[in-house]
C-alpha cells in the first residue's frame, strides 16, 4: 500500500560486513518519487557496495529494502524493478546497439513490434536514433554510457541506478553528459540514485545528497546543506575546499587559535572552525597571513595563507587583478564574513 | 642483422623437417632423399584404397570428435568453476588437472591399461581411448577458457540479470556468445592433441589402429613408401587444427 | 559453492577416475609379484630390486639425456622466445605461430622427419658426400645419443617457448629502459634485469622438457639404437614382451621420483644461488 508518505525507496537498518570487514554500517535512507539522489564519498566508502545492495546483486548482511511499501530485500536483480547503469556500462559485445537496448524486453516475451518500437523510442531519449544497427565495438565512451542508459531507461524501472555513470568519460563530456542526464530525469520523470566521488558531479545533478566515508552516511540533504551546514568534519572537508580552523567554545564564546573570536552557542571544547574559500577577502584590521602559493584557475584565483597559529587558509577571489594583489610572499592581513563551527573531539 | 639470422634458423630447425616430409609426400621416389623424382599424388592415391587406413581414419575421427566435445564440456565446466573461486583453489584445482600432462605419457597409458585390464577387468578400445584424451585434453582447454574468462566483462552478466534474466538466460545469452570463439579454439585444439596422441592410443586401442598408430606401424618397417603421404594427412591436421583454433580464437579479440 | 563443486565434478571425475585411481593402483602393482606370467597381489620388493640392480645405469643414462635435452631446450627457448619478444619485430608473431601450430601436431611426424635427415642415406649424408666432405655416409648420425637429443628437443622446444615468452611479456619495456637510463650494459639488462624477471618461466620450461625427454620412448626406439636406448623402452619390454608388470612399473616410478628429486634439487640449488647473487630481489 502506498500513501503519499510512504517513500519510494527506503532503506532502514541496511548493512552489510564482508567477513569481519564492516562495508556499510546500518543506515536508513528515504527516497521519495522523483528524487535524483547521490550517493557521495570517496572510493572504498561502500556507496558502490550500498548500490548494489538496493540493485540486489549483493545480499545485506541486516537491515530491509523496501520499494513502494513492497519488502524486496531477499529478491534477486531479476525481480526488482530496479535497472541499472554499471560503471563500466557492462554492454553485450555480440549484440548491437538496439539488440543491446532491446534485450529486456525481448526476455519479457514481448512482442517484436514493441520491442522495436520502444527501442526506437529509448534511443530517441539518448539521442542514438541513428545507431541502432551498430555494434558496440564501434561506438565512443559516450556513446556507450547513452546506450547502458537507454537499456536501463527501456524497462521503465521505479528506480534507475547509475555506478560512477560518467567517471570513464574525460572532462567536456562528462558534463554534457551531466546536461543530458538532467534532461532526461526531467522528460520522464523518473527516479535516479546514483554513486559518485565528484563532489560537483553530486551538486550538478542531485536534489539530495548522500555522504558516505568508511561505510557511515555522514550527512543526507540537499546540496546547499551539504555545502553549506555540513554535519561532520569529514562531509565540511570532503565538499568543497575548505579551511579547518582549530578553537575553543567557552561559555557561548569561540576563541581560534589563529586569532579571531566571535560568539557561537554550544557546548565548551575544541571545535573546528569551517572557513569556505570565496568568504575570505582583504580586510585591513583582519588576521595577519602570507601568502605561501597563488594557483590560477582562469575564472578565480586560489591563493593559500600562512596565519600565526600555522595553519592554512584558503582564498579564492574573481576579482579581475587579483593575481597582481596576491603574490607569493606577501603579508596581509585577510578577514572572513562567516564560519561555520563544529564540535571537534579531544585532540 | 645477427637477430635475422638466429630467427631464420630457428625457423628452418622447427618447421624445416616437417616440411621435408610434406615435400617428399609428392615425389615419385620412394622415401626421403635426392633426387626426390617428379611431382606424383600416387601415395595418396594408393592410401585411399588402403581399408587399413580407412579404418584408422575413421578411429582417429571419433575418437578426436569425442574428445573434443566432452573435453571442452569438462575444461569449461571447470574453467568457470575457477575463474570465480579463491586464488588458493585456483592453484591447486589447476595443478591436480595438469598432472596428467606432467607425467609421461606412458606411465598414463599404462596405469590406465592396469586399471581397465586388471582393476575392472573391462575390455580396452575406442572408449578408453577417448577417457584417456579427456584427460589430457582438459587442462588444455580450462587454460584457454580461462584465458578468455580473465579479459570477460562481469557486468555484462549483473546487467543481464538486472534485466530480468535468470541465472541459466544470463549464461545462454550472454556468457556463451561472447566465450563461444574460445570454446571453438579449445575444441579444436582438444580434437588436435587427440590425433597427435600415439603414446596412450597404442596402450589402449586393444585392437585396430588410430591414425597414429597406423603411421607407427609404417614407421617401424621403412618399407611402405606411402608413409610420407600418412605422416603429411597427420600433420596437416594436427597442425592445421591448432591453426584454426589459433585464428578463431584470435579472431574475436 | 555447491555451484563450484558441481562444475568441477566432470573433469575431477575424469581426473580420479582415469588418472589418480589408475596410478595409485600402479604404483600398487609394483609391490606385487608374478608367478609363471600370472600377476598375483603381495607385498613384495623384488620388482623395486630389480630397478635399482638391473636398470641403475640405463637410469642415469636417461637422466644424463633428459638433462641435457631440458638444458638445451631452455637455453634454445630463451634466445628464441627473446628474439620473438625483443627483436624480431613484426615476425615476432609469425615465430610465435610457428610455435603454437607445431605445440600439438606431429609428434611422430618429427621423430620419422629425424630418422630421413640423419639416416644412412639420409639428407644430411647424402649432402655431405654431395659437397665432398665424406665418401662414405657418417654412421654415427643416426642411432645415436645424439640423435636421440635433437630429436627431442625439436619436439620440446615448444613447450619451452611458450612459458619463457609468456614470463618475458611480463617484463616491462620501462624497466629496461629504466636499467639502461641507470647505464647498464645490454649485457647488464639481460643478466640484470631481464633474466632475473622470468626465472620461474625459464624454471617450468626446463623441469616440462626434462620430464618428458627421461620419460620418453619412443624417440630412442626409433632414433637411439643400442647406444642411445632409454629406460621407457625398458618399461614397454617388461609389461609387453616379459608381462612382468611389477617390474615396468616400479621402473616407472623409480625414474620419476628421480625426476623429481632432480627438479626438486636443481629447485633448491636455484632459490640458494639467487638469494646469494648481489642485487637479486630479496
């Protein structure tokens, strides 16, 4: 039975151990129909693992699966209406691209007129209306991934799972292929998970955000908390270049080792200030800093500072001469107009 | 330059007397040597009247066509039984297959000859000939299988069954086609090592010849001239199996 | 798992049955003995006797020409297998063919080949009395240890390549060149470098080649004569013509725990030298 709060996909008490090897700790997640969620962290953190898991290629070690109200936990990938796009696109090199795109169907017994007819109609979505008869040896890496998209996309899954779907793909197509796969989401409207390690990748694509490190889900929300508020250390130095600033919470009062003090609720002991780079600017009666390396990136200028208590803190300016303002050397004083602040554990 | 010379030697030593023999096939005088006479097919002729070779032929055919297929069956078994198993097992299983390949041929023949003789007090013939290449054949095969299995995609099998195929659908339509080329080769190559055999099919034929055993025959006395023309169909399709096998394996990647 | 043991169930089958089984009840046999041409089941060393007694000296015969055939056959191999890898270039391939097409065809083919060449009125006779060298044909090329040997290792040279050529491919270009950026000599890269990467392949090459030219037959039946017989033609004689079967096969396992101690020596003796040899990796 589902009910408008039911979710779509939810995960509760999920986990999975390889032996004595703990590859995700038990986690709840909730997926609601339409979502583009992703899975970020960085590689061996069990989001591939925890896909897999939902795909039903590997069987959870506790915990249930549950789609539409409907427990798939024990079902096989055969039985699940899930599909997936694998990472290395998994392509059947004997067949052709139709072939390839018709395949599930085909297994379903439906009918040639519908197989070739929804076919059509999947490579149309990826654009590929005129490789049908190719084979798959003679197709691009993009190419490849639109026809993996469209033999998942043809089964009409509840859910599309994608596996690190653009990571084989070098830079310029990887974000036209980012374009596409947001048209796409928005011309059917289905559901998407997918797994990455590209922290822009995730913001670029999802509406929620996932962040995993060793096997925990550190932080679930939308981009612009993940980047904003994040819960962690782990997720505030993961997403984005950020400064980690060490200080000390007494009685609604943060000092950091670095100089600056401003009020911030919460309990006494060390926390971690979280500076994000394009915060930071010239401010005359700021904190001193030199400026130790200045790497241009063509639109922005990241520039890395020495403060007093030795730690780095990273600036990054637009500003049109700013490459003139900052070199290799110099002492300034630099100021920033908001942190972030998080309880940091003794030590 | 000197690495010209080396590879033309090299050359001439491995494939130089067996071509002589293929040369001297075709010559009017009698065995190997100069003048070697004019351009004949008499001995070809003259075999194809020999009821004696026809039956060795035709031995040699079933037993090859036998071992071939239930070589490739039992070796592919395995293959995929290892390709997915611990690399401790892989060691071991690999090792206790190729045993058989290790030792010399003639203590397998025998062993094989006290067993059926005196352990089962069974008969000797085509059968335990064919047992006999299956087990030599095997290894063969599961490290070729293998070989083709290392460079296969595993999620073209996960992306089969997340499309709706079961276990058994997922290997027709998927792992076979793309393994099948491999099978081929390993089939071939089966069929080849079974009519190269002599050493075992000697042992355990009991009565009646393979091809092999036929050309030893001819061998032992000298006298038959048409040895070379026997010796030249062996080798044409010994070699020219594994030749096959070698581009049809080749021929997929 | 139960998934792994069934699909290894038909060729252990096959391994068990036609191959363990019969083995072990030959390696039986060999304790029993023969009364008036009758096998009969005992407990009896007489067979082993007569293999250390009788045939001690054909033994080490066999050993001396399994040795030196494994020897020339990985020494052979090498070079070829480091000309198809390093020099020959595009007929790297068409050596390897070469290879591969004569891995399991002709067996007997070559044997008889050898006997034409180096027969009496042989090829290679017939060539030298041809250029004047000899007036009469050398009878010693045939039917002789020699002849036994390069019949031989025309038919293993194959199965020497392959496993040297499989270990040189592992050998990386960049470490050669990283040895030569270093200055190392060519000589240097192949004692240095290059050898010591595919001592295993060179390994397998020789202990295969040794075992199957000491357990061979057939090549001394037809090329060896008296001077060149081996103790496999000694095993057929006692099962066939003498049907003393105890005896073939404790003849049969005596020459290969020989082998094997051989290889398990010349094993030892390897591992020994390269952990005293500078630079070896440790």
């Amino acid at each position: 039975m589902t009910s408008q709060y039911t979710p779509l996909l939810k995960l509760s008490g999920l986990s999975k151990s390889f032996g004595a090897a703990r590859a995700v700790e038990p986690l709840d997640l909730a997926v609601q129909a339409g979502d583009f969620c992703a899975i970020l962290g960085p590689s061996g953190c069990g989001k591939s693992t925890l896909l897999r898991m939902i795909a039903g290629f590997i069987e959870p070690s506790s915990g249930s699966i549950a789609i539409e109200g409907r427990d798939v936990t024990r079902l096989g990938p055969e039985k699940r209406p899930t599909n997936m796009v694998f990472q290395s696109y998994g392509l059947f090199p004997h067949l052709t691209v139709a072939e390839n795109v018709g395949f599930g169907l085909a297994l379903q017994k439906k009918s040639k007129d519908e197989v070739s007819q929804r076919t059509e109609e999947a490579l149309r979505l990826v654009r590929l209306e005129a490789f049908g008869q190719r084979m798959i040896d003679r197709l691009s890496g993009g190419q490849q991934q639109r026809v993996a998209l469209a033999r998942a996309l043809i089964m009409r899954p509840k859910i599309l799972l994608l596996d690190e779907p653009l990571a084989a793909l070098d830079l310029k197509l990887r974000h036209q292929m980012q374009e596409e796969l947001r048209r796409i989401h928005h011309e059917i409207g289905g559901t998407f998970i997918f797994v990455t390690h590209d922290q822009s990748e995730a913001f670029a694509l999802a509406n929620l955000v996932a962040v995993m490190n060793q096997g925990r889900v550190e932080q679930i929300g939308s981009p612009s908390d993940v980047y904003l508020s994040p819960a962690t250390l782990f997720v505030a130095d993961f997403v984005g270049e950020t400064s980690l600033l060490a200080g000390e919470r007494r009685q609604g009062r943060v000092t950091l080792k670095a100089g600056p003090h401003f009020v911030s609720a919460g309990r006494d002991g060390p926390v971690r200030a979280i500076v994000r780079p394009e915060r930071v600017a010239l401010k005359s009666d700021g904190v001193p800093a030199v400026v130790t390396d200045a790497v241009f990136f063509g639109a922005s200028l990241k520039v890395s500072l020495r403060l007093p208590s030795d730690e780095t803190l990273i600036l990054r300016s637009s500003e049109a001469d700013a490459a003139a303002r900052y070199r290799i050397g110099d002492k300034l004083t630099v100021g920033w107009e908001d942190q972030q602040v998080i309880d940091a554990g003794p030590g | 330059m000197i690495w010209r010379f080396v590879i033309a030697f090299f050359l001439l030593f491995m494939l130089g007397p067996i071509l002589l023999v293929v040369l001297f096939s075709f010559g009017s005088n009698a065995l190997i040597g100069f003048p070697m006479g004019g351009l004949t097919l008499d001995w070809y002729a003259k075999l194809a009247h020999d009821t004696g070779f026809h039956s060795a032929f035709w031995a040699s055919f079933i037993v090859a066509l036998a071992t071939a297929i239930l070589a490739t069956i039992t070796g592919t078994c395995a293959a995929l039984a290892l390709t997915k198993a611990a690399p401790k097992l892989v060691r071991s299983a690999l090792a206790a297959l190729s045993l058989p390949v290790l030792l010399p041929p003639l203590v397998v023949a025998i062993a094989i000859v006290v067993l059926f003789v005196r352990g089962l007090g069974l008969g000797l013939g085509l059968p335990v000939v064919i047992l006999g290449h299956i087990l030599v054949a095997q290894p063969f095969v599961i490290l070729i299988v293998m070989a083709r299995l290392a460079r296969f995609d595993q999620a073209t099998v996960d992306a089969a069954r997340d499309l709706g195929a079961s276990h058994w659908q997922a290997f027709r339509l998927v792992t076979l086609p793309q393994i099948a080329s491999a099978l081929i080769g390993a089939a071939l190559v089966s069929a080849a090592i079974s009519l190269d055999d002599f050493i075992i099919a000697s042992f355990t034929i009991g009565g009646g010849n393979t091809i092999s055993t036929f050309v030893w025959g001819k061998m032992r006395t000298t006298l038959d001239p048409s040895i070379n023309a026997i010796a030249t169909i062996l080798l044409v399709l010994t070699v020219g199996l594994s030749a096959l096998a070698l581009r049809v394996s080749k021929y997929k990647g | 798992m139960r998934r792994a043991i069934l699909l290894l169930a038909p060729s252990f089958t096959v391994l068990i049955g036609i191959f363990a089984i019969p083995v072990l009840l030959l390696f039986v046999v060999s304790f029993w003995s023969v009364k008036t041409f009758r096998l009969q089941p005992d407990f009896s060393f007489a067979a082993w006797q007569r293999f250390f007694t009788v045939y001690g000296d054909l033994t080490l015969y066999t050993l001396a020409v399994g040795l030196a055939v494994g020897l020339f056959c990985t020494l052979l191999g090498f070079v070829f297998a480091y000309a198809a890898r390093f020099k020959a270039g595009r007929f790297g391939d068409l050596l390897l063919v070469a290879t591969l097409i004569t891995l399991f065809g002709g067996y007997l083919v070559k044997i008889y080949a050898w006997k034409s060449i180096l027969g009496a009125d042989g090829l290679l006779n017939q060539a030298l009395m041809g250029i004047g060298l000899t007036d009469q044909p050398l009878a010693f090329l045939i039917y002789s240890r020699g002849a036994v040997i390069i019949a031989l290792v025309h038919f293993l040279l194959p199965f020497a390549i392959l496993p040297i050529y499989a270990a040189l491919r592992n050998v990386s270009e960049t470490t050669i060149e990283a040895a030569r950026d270093l200055g190392a000599s060519a000589s240097q890269v192949l004692t240095r470098v290059i050898v010591p990467q595919c001592l295993s392949g060179l390994f397998s090459a020789f202990a295969f080649c040794f075992l199957l030219a000491a357990g061979d037959y057939v090549t001394p039946m037809l090329l060896g004569g008296t001077s060149g017989s081996m103790l496999g033609q000694f095993v057929l004689l006692e099962f066939s013509t003498n049907f003393n079967w105890p005896a073939g096969s404790a003849m049969s396992f005596g020459l290969l725990f020989v082998c094997l101690l051989v290889i398990g020596a010349l094993a030892a003796m390897g591992s020994r030298l390269m952990r005293r040899s500078p630079g070896a990796a440790s």
